[in-house]
C-alpha cells in the first residue's frame, strides 16, 4: 500500500497560513542549509516552476508521483496564473466549490474524497501521495508526517489540522533543525 504523507510548513503555535490561507510570510525561511535540504530531501515537493529555478526540474521524482491539494493550496498557484503547479506529478484538488478543472493534468474530487485517497493508497508503485495543504483533508488517512516549524507565532490563522477530533498517535522518527531557526521533525503512524 502507497503511503499518504503530509508535509506541511507551519508556525510554532501550529498555523500554516494567516486567517485567509496566506503562508507568504515563510519564504524568506528557504535559505542556506534549509533550502539545500528541501531541495536534495523533499524535491518532489517543490510545484514545477521552482524545479526548474534551482536545478531539478529534469530529475525523476524521488518520493511521490501524486499530489492532493486543498482549493486554498491550489487558488494560490491560480491567482498566479499557474494552472498545474505540480505538473511532474499527477495532480488531485480537492474541492467542494470547483467543479470544473482549468487544466488537463488536475483532477477535481469533489465528493467522497477518504474513497479516492483510498484508492490511489491502493494502487500499485513505490512511489507516495503528497498531501500539499488542505487542513481539512489532514486526517485518518495520514501515514506519515513531515512538519516544518518556522520560527515564528501567529496567534490565529489557518490550523494544520482542521478535520476535527479524531485522536491519532504518531511516532518521532527524526528531528532535524537549520541555522535559520527551522525544525523539521518527521513522525510515522502508529499501527
């Protein structure tokens, strides 16, 4: 079974973007170690026009073929004009608003979602699914967690988990901090 993992930037007090999604304010972060950690750890997870900025663009994908996004995770690329942003992988938006997709490569689940994820958990590879924002799809299907913690509080804002109650437990598997005040800690389910 493919492995759905969430990884996500967030605040201390566990924010991944202001009141209106809005998570422009962590940029600045990607610099010096930290930058040549995501780019050598996560590439696949960086959308495909920044790929081709820092250099991978050409490589294979390392750690997943799919993507499911958030309508607030895939507005942002929108509003750029960005109608694929993750075009190295297969792209899912989950959405209840959007009902039809402005791209070819991105499919629109707008009802029953736990089945689709299940399904694409199913199928056979060895690559994952990238969860890319959507606090409100974080939950019972995560298998793994990759928290990037920036230095700083918001006090509100967009929670990184907002699909209710549901207590899971997960397990630290590494913990690894960055000149610039960064800590990604990396956590498994446990089974």
């Amino acid at each position: 079974m493919r492995k759905l993992t969430y990884l996500v930037a967030c605040s201390i007090d566990g924010f991944i973007g202001d009141p209106d999604g809005d998570a422009s304010y962590m940029c600045p972060y990607v610099v010096g170690d930290y930058a040549e950690y995501l780019k050598a750890e996560h590439p696949d997870t960086n959308p495909t026009h920044v790929r081709r900025l820092i250099g991978t663009g050409g490589l294979p994908n390392k750690d997943y073929d799919t993507v499911i996004q958030g309508r607030g995770s895939y507005y942002m690329a929108l509003k750029e004009g960005i109608t694929s942003p993750y075009a190295h992988l297969r792209e899912y938006v989950a959405s209840r608003t959007l009902k039809e997709s402005p791209d070819p490569n991105v499919e629109i689940i707008s009802d029953d979602l736990v089945g689709k994820v299940r399904e694409l958990k199913a199928e056979n590879g060895d690559l994952g699914i990238y969860l890319c924002g959507g606090s409100v799809i974080a939950g019972e299907l995560i298998d793994e967690l990759i928290i990037k913690t920036y230095p700083v509080v918001q006090g509100t804002g967009l929670p990184m988990f907002g699909s209710g109650f549901a207590l899971t437990e997960f397990t630290l598997d590494d913990v690894r901090g960055f000149d610039n005040g960064v800590v990604v800690r990396k956590y498994g389910r446990k089974r």
